[in-house]
C-alpha cells in the first residue's frame, strides 16, 4: 500500500493514478499535513515496496520534499509563494490578467474548494433554461495553466503569525476528506461573502439561496415539480395556488432577474404544457423592503420595471419585510405592521450578504479590523495591519477611503484664490474633480456638476446647501426652490460654511464599494498590474513606487434583464437606457463579457436555441420509486 495522497505517472501506460487510502486517524483531519504544492509528502514511500515504473517519480519527489518545507523566507525556488483564496470575479480577472511568463516570479497557487469559475450574471437564466450551466462556467484549472497551480480544497484557518493556511479537501465522490497545511509569502484573501439572513427564522431551513450552480439547479428542479404536484388529479384549488406561488425576496437586481427569468419560462414554455394551472393560478411575487426595486439604480429605471411587472402579472409587494418564513409559508409585516401569511411553493432569498466566516476569522487575529461586513483594505488592497503580506479584494475586502471634510478649508482656499467667500457651480466642479484624486468619492459628484443633466440627477441633498446669487440677503427668489432639483443652475454659489455642509453630507454617505463582479472583476485587474510591475513582498512600501498608484473604482453602469425580452441599462455618461433594444443589448453584452471564447460561443447558442425550441422543462424527477410500483 502507498502513502496516501500520492500522485504517480505510470510510465508504461502514461495514465495518471491517484491513491487515497490512508489511515482511519487521517479522514478525521486532526492531524495536518504540511505541502509546498505541487508537492505532497512522501517520506514514507522511501520505506515500502513499489513498482519499479514508479521510483523516478518517486525519487524527484523525495528529493524536491527534502530541500525543506519551511513556513516562512521564499521557496526553494527563490520565488515569493502567492496562495490565492476563492475562484470568484476577483481571483479570476488576477489570474487571467496576469501576463504569461509571471512563473518565472511567483509561485501561485489558487485554492478553493469550487474547481470552476461560474459566470454568476446569467445564473438567473441557467436557473428556468434560458442558457445551460455549463455554458457559464469555465475550469479553474484551464484559467491558471502555465501561470500557477490550483489545488481543490477549502481553507479553514490562517495562521498570520506562522504565515500558513490549514485546507481542506471536502468529502466527495465518495472520497474521504482530507486536511493539509500551505506555507505562503504572500496571501490574497478573495473568498466572497454569504448570504445574509438578518437572523430571519426559517430562512435557511426553507429558502433558496441563489449564489452557486446547485442553487439554481435546485430552484429549477422545485418549480417543475411544484407543476408535476399541482397537475395531480386530487391535487384540491387550495394545495395548487399554493404550489404555484413562487416569492423572491429582495429587489435588488438578482432578485428582479430571478423573478423576470421565472416569468418568462411560465409564459413562453410552462403555459403550452400546462394551460390553466399557469393562467388561472401561478403567480410570481416579489417582496421588497423598500418603496421600489432596483434602488440602486436610476429611479426611471425603477418605476420603468415597477410597470413592466405589473403589467406582465409579477406581483410587487413593497415596503414590507419578512418576519417569519415556515415550511411552504412565508410570514412578512407592511410598514403599516399588518401582518400576512402567503402559502408558497417556492422561496428564494435574494438579499443582503454577509462577512465570509474565514474573512471574520482573519480579522480575530488583526487589531486593525473591525468592519462588521469586510476586511478592510488601504488604497492598494493591502490587509491593514499585515505588514503587506496579505490582500483582499472583492465582496470579502472594503477599502478604507480618507474623509475630505478634515480638508475643506484648505479646498475652499484652493477653489476661492481671490478670497470671494463664494464659489461658483463651475468653481465647486473644478474643486472637486481636482480633490477626486485623493478622495474618490467626490469624482461621481464633480461629474453630476459637469452638465445640466447630471445637475438634475445631483439630488436634493446637496439643492439644499446652495443659494443664487440673485438674492442678496440669501432669501429664496420667487418661484424657485432650492430643496429641488430644478433650482440647480449656473447662477448657485456657496459659501465656505456651505462648501463644509457639502462635503459632511458627501463623507456621510460615504459607502463601501457595491458586492458586485465589477468591482471584484476591476481589483483583480488592478492586483494583477501591481504584482507584474513590482516585486511584491511584506513589508513593501507602494507608497514610494511610482509605478503603483491607488485602486480607483470606476463605474461603467449597471444593466438587468427585466424580463420579456427587456432590460435596463444604467450608463453614467448616457443616463437610461431601456427596452427591447435594450434587451438586445444586453444579450450581447453578456455574451461578450463571458470568461473564455468557449462561453461566448456557447452562450450565443443557447439563446438561439432557447428562441427556436424553447426551455427543457423536463428537469425534475421523483427522488424514490416506491417499490410496489408494477415496473413496465
């Protein structure tokens, strides 16, 4: 018997063998094993018998295994050991952009325990058949050939002082699970977030998440069998409208796709099988929290897919929020404090994230985390308080962002160099796009002030600070109202006090940076540049190097599909853009936006497919069969 976790080439027969067998003591991982992957030990070969094929093989490990397996200092190589966390956006858009020959100054070794990217935008339509799965996932293993080296495992525990990470390899297939340990030089924490139950009960025990392939896979197998239960003949009025009442909660722009993807299969395919039980009976309802959904869009958008789901029969539930969610019952209370229950088939939780529980592990061990949400990051993506030996980017990192108000009054004097008192609209533009270079936050507000429609979109919060000119005592002038946004023109000026307000206000709405692909998908790029332009290692001062400047987040718009061919874009240069045109649009887009060539293709195919023959809506299948069943 070998050891385990041995890896041997057959010389004769060139087949790759994996033994596994190992003692009962190892399944447990009680006992960790130290690797500098792609290595794993094997001391113990040295002492047993084996095939004679085998021992070259055998004897380069051995002699790669006896160079010394230290925790801290540089691999034998002389290289800086780069352990990546997670194969979401971030990791992905870091490998892919990395240029070819960055081996030769790394050693990069992803891990995680998903071994393929998923394309998470169309996860809605691989959800009801509007695209198939493996369509949008892309191996792990393809993405970071020739670049580093993906192991499939799931890291438990960081050790920062040590500088290792304990992994896990999970029981599957029939495989036991399996524990070792990795020594890193560096460490980029890209690990994602949770799902957020707010502490609701029930939500785990009775919800769909939808953040991964088996969820939506589960979703889709639920609703066709919700169908199959509710077409039985003693199947009572009753027992079908509750079957075929499908509730997403959240109306964020996953739950609006989820909701709109749903609608679509019920309309375009369910409906030809199935008749009435989809006319008279199923329903879609979304349950929103707020007063309208997709709130962090522009609000045209807002009230233009409001309509478009009233219209085409998807229920809106508002300003309500969910106390209680029970097996096949869901419990939510209006802002009135009603209180209803709704019987329903299928429920998918679409809202909020939460810390990663690895990320808040980490900050146990840094005293200079303390975010309830992320690790906190400097402006290069640099873990506070790791001496630059770990990175985070994405959902599981937010980048601590300086307050501009501790400099207003050195802006102010900048803006107002012959002493006025007063600065201009375009004075107050010029001033903040010159300031966006140290405080970011400020650049999205210097763009409004650019022109007359992004004035109009500047909102009432800083309408209210600024007063015309054309009013000496600085009383309101007849038929204007500075708390609105048509009072904004160029004729404004504000005071140095105001100038303060203005930037208190700004500060105060000062926000991480949205759980979204862009954001990872853009940090990942930018980690990716830092690393090719520089020698990254702990203790390395960007601040001196001209070739690295800060992470800045630029915001190309937000698009969602609504459903019936239809969706939204959100441009910050264009404004609104909405519509079957739109909906063309964004089809491309997603299909250009996909990881590999082989997506692109596949993508654009399944569209095709899906508008000439429809949706497999064969998915779901009994899960026994009862053994007094006649066999046919």
């Amino acid at each position: 018997m070998l050891a385990p976790g041995l890896l041997a080439r057959d010389l004769r027969t060139s087949a790759t063998v994996v033994i596994i067998r190992a003692p009962a003591k190892e399944l447990q991982c009680r006992s960790l094993v130290q690797t500098n992957a792609p290595f794993p030990p094997c001391s113990s070969l040295r002492r047993r018998k084996r095939p004679r094929h085998l021992e070259p093989l055998v004897q380069a490990v051995a002699q790669q295994e006896q160079k010394g397996l230290s925790h801290a200092g540089s691999s034998s190589t002389g290289k800086q050991r780069v352990v990546l966390l997670g194969s979401g956006w971030g990791s992905i858009s870091f490998i892919k952009s990395l240029p070819k020959n960055i081996a030769q100054k790394y050693e990069i070794t992803m891990v995680s325990p998903r071994n393929y990217f998923l394309f998470t935008a169309l996860l809605p339509a691989a959800a009801f058949g509007n695209v198939e799965t493996r369509s949008i996932i892309e191996s792990n293993r393809k993405l970071i050939q020739g670049k580093g080296t993906y192991l499939e495992a799931a890291c438990t525990a960081i050790n920062t002082e040590a500088q290792t990470i304990n992994a896990r390899f999970p029981r599957h297939a029939g495989l036991p699970e399996h524990c070792f340990q990795l020594p890193y030089d560096i460490l980029i924490v890209a690990t994602g977030s949770v799902n957020n139950t707010f502490g609701i009960q029930g939500v785990k025990e009775h919800a769909f998440f939808f953040k991964s392939i088996e969820d939506a896979m589960a979703l889709r197998q639920r609703v066709c069998e919700c169908f199959e239960r509710a077409a039985l003949p003693d199947t009572t009025p009753e027992q079908v409208r509750a079957l075929l009442t499908f509730i997403i909660v959240g109306g964020g722009p996953t739950g609006v796709e989820v909701a709109a993807e749903l609608h679509d299969l019920l309309e375009e395919d369910l409906k030809k099988y199935y008749g009435s039980l989809v006319t008279e009976s199923a329903r879609v309802l979304l349950v929103e929290l707020g007063d309208h959904v997709l709130s962090s869009y522009d609000r045209a958008i807002s009230e233009y897919t409001s309509g478009l789901f009233q219209r085409g029969g998807i229920d809106l539930v508002l300003n309500s929020r969910v106390t209680a969610i029970e097996e096949n019952r869901l419990t939510i209370k209006d802002a009135q404090g009603q209180e209803q229950n709704i019987a329903f088939g299928a429920c998918v939780w679409a809202t909020g994230v939460a810390i990663h529980p690895l990320a808040k592990h980490l900050q146990q061990q840094l005293p200079a985390q303390s975010h309830f949400r992320s690790i906190v990051t400097d402006s290069y993506l640099r873990v506070l308080g790791s001496d630059s030996t770990i990175w985070a980017l994405g959902d599981a990192a937010t980048v601590d962002q300086p307050r501009a108000l501790e400099r207003a009054e050195e802006l102010f004097d900048q803006a107002d160099p012959n002493s006025k008192g007063k600065l201009s609209l375009a004075e107050l533009q010029t001033i903040m796009q010159a300031a966006s270079k140290e405080y970011s936050h400020l650049e999205e507000h210097a763009r409004f002030l650019a022109g007359k429609v992004g004035l109009k979109r500047w909102g009432g919060m800083v309408a209210g600070k600024l007063q015309s000119n054309s009013s000496s005592n600085g009383a309101v002038p007849q038929g204007v109202s500075y708390g609105g946004l048509e009072s904004l023109d160029e004729t404004c000026q504000v005071t140095r006090e105001q100038f303060k307000d203005i930037l208190k206000s700004i500060d105060k709405g000062l926000r991480a940076l949205p759980a979204t692909g862009q954001v990872a998908g853009q940090q990942g790029k930018y980690l990716a540049k830092t690393f090719s332009d520089t020698a990254v290692k702990s203790g390395i001062d960007l601040n001196r190097d001209s070739k690295v400047q800060p992470f800045r987040y630029k915001h190309a718009g937000s698009t969602a599909y609504v459903g019936s061919d239809r969706a939204v874009f959100d441009l910050p240069k264009l404004g609104t853009v909405t519509g079957l045109g739109a909906g063309f649009l964004w089809r491309g887009f997603e299909t250009y936006r996909q990881i590999s060539f082989r997506n692109q293709c596949l993508v654009v195919s399944d569209f095709i497919k899906t508008k000439i023959f429809g949706r497999d809506v064969e998915f779901g299948q009994a899960e026994e069969e009862p053994s007094s069943l006649v066999k046919y």
